[in-house]
C-alpha cells in the first residue's frame, strides 16, 4: 500500500474523507474529529494537499499554484491566505507510522483486558496499548505508562502486543504523534515502525 493510501485509510479512521472534488468531508463512523481546513502531507519525497468543503475556491487555486511544499514549509504565508493572518500558526504538525506486516515482537507476559493490553505491578496498572480507533481495515495505537514506571520498556511491550493482535485479524495498525512529543518519538524508534506521513494542519 502506497504512503496516500495509509494517509486515506488513516482520515477514514477519523471519519473524514474526499468528496468527489477531492476536497474533505464528513464521512459515516464511530470517531469522527475535526475537520482541518487544510492538511498538507510529505510522504517519501512527495507531498499532497487536502482542503476542506468550504475553502474559497480561489484561496485553493492559489494554494495550488504555489504548490504543495510550499504549502507545507511556509506556514506564514499559508496563514495569510487562509486567515488574512501572517501570524497565526499550524494547528497540529506530526508523524505517521505504521507496523510492517513483518512485525515481530515478544511482549512477554501482560493482561488483555476489553481490548486493553496491560502491565500490572503489584496489582497496580502501570502501562497499557488499546485502540483510540478502529474499523476493519485499521485502528489507531493509544498508549499511556504511568511517571514512575517510564523508560523500562513497557510502552514498547504494550504497543507490540496490540499492534501483532490487528496484523492477525488483518488490520493496519497505525501510530502517530505531534512532532515535539519526543518520548512518543522514541517508542517510535524502539518498536521500528515505517513513517509515512509528516503532516501539517491547519484549522
């Protein structure tokens, strides 16, 4: 599957989509998110550029005729063209990943709870992986390990038990995170999953 059709599959999971003029839309599902006014995507040297129903037609053409890299590297002059604003920011930027279907991983013992992967200590929950979103096709990893039990694996632990649970019943697991967030960066690292989307949002 190419790096756009992961990024689709990924909006799918937010309930967003394209209409037939490409542009993003409400679509039917359980976990619908906001609606960016504009998202911009460089995967594997490429970029894409999506913009929601109600961006003005020649705010788009513009956008277009500058291109998609401009787009995503020149926040400013984006903001002025969709704000009248040079001093407004992105609303999110961050990375995509997901688990190659040769995903291996030995997370050792834990506890499978309504979906929930967990790690106990003395009777304790101290880290866990579910699924933020799903649907047939793909889910979306969440994870969280309490302040003290940090930095001694078990975020790794978690997150390889639930991803090898969606690649059995054929799943996509996905992971993302803001671009800042550097301890979800490094749980990025340790499980060894493929980025192939650094996004840009815009509001």
């Amino acid at each position: 599957m190419t790096p756009y059709e992961l990024t689709i599959l990924q909006m799918e999971l937010e309930c967003i989509g394209l209409n037939g003029d490409g542009r993003l839309c409400r679509i039917p599902g359980d976990a619908p998110d906001d609606i960016h006014r504009l998202f911009v995507v460089h995967h594997q040297g490429r970029y894409s550029l999506f913009a929601r129903e109600d961006v003005p037609a020649d705010v788009l053409s513009e956008l277009h005729r500058r291109g998609p890299a401009v787009a995503f590297s020149d926040t400013q002059t984006v903001c002025e063209l969709l704000y009248g604003d040079r001093d407004k920011t992105c609303a999110w930027r961050g990375f995509a990943y997901t688990f190659p279907s040769t995903f291996r991983a030995n997370p050792g013992n834990l506890v499978i709870r309504d979906g929930r992967f967990i790690v106990f200590d003395e009777g304790r929950e101290v880290s866990s992986a579910w699924s933020s979103r799903a649907n047939e096709k793909c889910a979306e990893l969440a994870t969280e390990t309490v302040l003290s039990h940090r930095r001694r694996g078990l975020a790794r632990r978690v997150s390889s038990a639930w991803a090898l649970v969606q690649l059995a019943h054929a799943r996509i697991p996905f992971y993302s995170h803001k671009r800042g967030n550097v301890a979800s960066r490094g749980l990025a690292l340790s499980l060894g999953v493929e980025q192939f989307m650094d996004c840009i949002a815009y509001e």
